[in-house]
C-alpha cells in the first residue's frame, strides 16, 4: 500500500520531504551542471516599510498583554504566508532532482544566553495552513522558553550533533562522508535530519535583535533548504509617499539567499514583494496562512 504525506500519496521517485517534480529542460540540466547548492546563490536584498507593522504589533499587544506579538514572529508568518503562496519557493534540489515539500518548515538559532560565548540551540517547526501570527507568537515562545530551560541539557539534532563531535577526527570524517552520500539519495537517518535546520523551507536570521544589519548568508550543499533569509535593524527612513510628500517611516533592511535553480529572478522578486505586502497590511496576518492574500502581482 502506497505512503500517503499530508493527503498526497507518494509515488516513485518521491522522497519523505518531497514530491518529485518535472522542471523544464534548462532547469533539469542546471542542476546537474552545477549540483552544489553553493554555485547557484542568488541575494535578494530591499528595505521594506514596517511602519504599519510596528503600529499593528503595539495594537495587538496592549489589546493581549499576556501574548507578546514581536516584529520577528511577523515576519515568520508573513515568509511562511509568501511560502503558502508561491510554491517554487518551497522546492529542493537534491541528487540532481528538483521536489517540492509536502509542507512548511521554518527554522531559525535561539541564544541560550545574551553572551559572546554562549551557544546556539537550532529550533524548527512546522506551521500549517490554519495557523496565524497568533498560533505562530505561542509556538515561537514556547520553543525559546523550552530550549532555555533546558540550559545546557540540548536535544535533538543538537543532541546528536554533540554526541557525533566527540567521536575522533578520522571516525567523523568517514562517516561525513557516508552522512553526505545517504543524502545525495534522500536516505539520512531521521535522528540525523529531525529538527535540523538544514532541511528547513526557510530559515531566518533575526540579526535586529542584536543590532545587526541584514546581510547575506551563504545556503549549504548539504541538506535540502533553499532559501536563506537576514532581517536588519528597524530604523527611520525619510520616504516619498504617492502623493509626492515626504514621511519618515519605519523601514527594515531585509537579505535573501536563494537557489537559483528553483525558479529566476522574477519569481523571487514578486515574492519578496509579496512579504513588503503583508508587512503593509499586517491585518492579513490574522488570517489563516493557508488563506490567499489577494495581492495583485500586476
């Protein structure tokens, strides 16, 4: 009997991220003339208008004090919502076949501690369709509040992780290798691949928490993510609006590293208008992210 994934059935040649998928000739062949992930980068990089986003996010909070809305959980149900939207965004390469998820996953690094030498626990989860900023806030602060509490007592793949660290340099290199083949054919172990990063849709930097700006970050040839996004500081920029006046408004710089070769240039740059869109009308965020948000790619 045939595996079924989140209502689609699986079918040979599927992996148990992805489905298989026909791409047109050049797309097929790029990803055999260039199969490292690295040699296919594209950076996409705007300053969006967050001053409707900020306003709403103070709305929403005096409105519910006991769940606090932050600028970053905005932004991961407005990249998730553009994810929902333009499914190539949601496509792979992997052993020189392209596929397409059979859902959303999103990962990003939490500081145990606000210290130069603190370590980085990698926190991943998965919204669904009826989910909205609300849903996404809960779920955000309770993985920081559980990765925290657990000080230095990781798990997951940050368990493994450090398990494997510990093995000599020659055990870790072989089995490097094998970790990297077992990938190439969609095989690594589910201790290896549950919760990492790596095989993530997207995975965000919130470098404006520590005042950073956005900038680019390389993908890696290992796993299955294509899309790497930065988010910058919030700061105040003098704009022209429609009417030809001038307005000081809330802006944020914001990154994106893609793999060219699942989809061009102007696929990924309606999309990062898609994500200016809903940061300019934040309301569409209550909605389910399952939901079309009606923008006119005209």
């Amino acid at each position: 009997m045939a595996k079924v994934i989140n209502g689609y059935k699986l079918k040979w040649g599927d992996r148990w991220d992805g489905r298989r998928v026909k791409t047109p000739g050049l797309q097929t062949i790029m990803a055999s003339l260039w199969p490292n992930r690295t040699d296919s980068e594209v950076y996409l990089y705007d300053t969006i208008d967050v001053t409707e986003l900020m306003e709403f996010i103070k709305r929403k909070n005096e409105e519910h004090p006991e769940l606090k809305t932050t600028f970053f959980h905005c932004v991961i149900a407005a990249v998730a919502k553009m994810v929902r939207e333009r499914p190539l965004m949601n496509r792979f390469i992997a052993g020189r076949r392209t596929y397409e998820r059979y859902e959303i996953s999103v990962a990003f690094a939490a500081k145990l501690a606000f210290e130069d030498h603190a370590e980085e626990a990698l926190l991943f989860f998965v919204p669904k369709d009826t989910d909205n900023v609300d849903n996404v806030s809960r779920m955000v602060v309770d993985r920081v509040k559980k990765v925290r509490g657990q000080g230095d007592h990781k798990g997951g793949v940050d368990k493994t992780l450090d398990s494997l660290a510990k093995l000599p340099r020659p055990i870790i290199m072989l089995l490097a290798k094998i970790v990297r083949w077992l990938d190439f054919w969609g095989k690594t172990p589910k201790a290896l691949r549950e919760g990492d990063p790596h095989y993530s849709s997207i995975f965000l930097s919130n470098l404006g928490s520590i005042k950073c700006p956005a900038v680019y970050h390389h993908l890696n040839n290992y796993g299955t993510q294509s899309m790497m996004i930065t988010i910058g500081t919030i700061h105040d920029e003098e704009r022209i609006m429609p009417d030809g006046s001038k307005e000081i408004r809330k802006v944020c710089d914001i990154g994106a590293t893609l793999d060219e070769r699942i989809g061009d240039g102007f696929y990924f740059a309606r999309s990062l208008k898609l994500v200016q869109y809903l940061c300019s009308h934040p309301e569409l965020l209550d909605r389910p992210i399952g939901e079309p948000s009606g923008f006119d790619y005209q």
